[in-house]
C-alpha cells in the first residue's frame, strides 16, 4: 500500500539534502525559520479544523494508521 502511485504523488519521500539545504539557507540569511518540508506538511495544521471524520479520512488516506501500527 504505502508503495502505490497514490500515495508516493502526494506524500514523496524527502531526501536528506533537500532538508540540509534549508537549514544551511536559514544559516545564511541569519534568520529564525520553522522549515517544515516537503510542502504538503504545511497543510498539516488545517486538519485541527476538521471534524473527527474528516481527520480520520485524512490518516485513512495517508495510511499513517499502518505505520504508526510498526
């Protein structure tokens, strides 16, 4: 399941360097910055404005459900 062409669209896997990149871009403009990445997490904070259905469909959908379960 977590392998399906569903779910590695909307929830791609981040590689290391991609995070490193905007840490070492904060360090150089000196600025304090929350980085959430890949993007889609900044979405992640409107789910508290659902009802308990909608969430329960979001991790039904994301399959966080099975991985919380390993």
């Amino acid at each position: 399941m977590l392998s399906s062409g569903f779910y590695r669209f909307f929830t791609p896997t981040l590689q290391p360097h991609d995070l490193v990149k905007a840490v070492i871009a904060a360090i150089d403009d000196q600025e304090s910055r929350t980085i959430m990445l890949p993007f889609y997490v900044n979405f992640v904070r409107l789910t508290t404005l659902l009802p308990s259905f909608g969430r329960d469909f979001f991790q039904w959908v994301s399959e966080l459900n099975l991985l919380l379960l390993h």
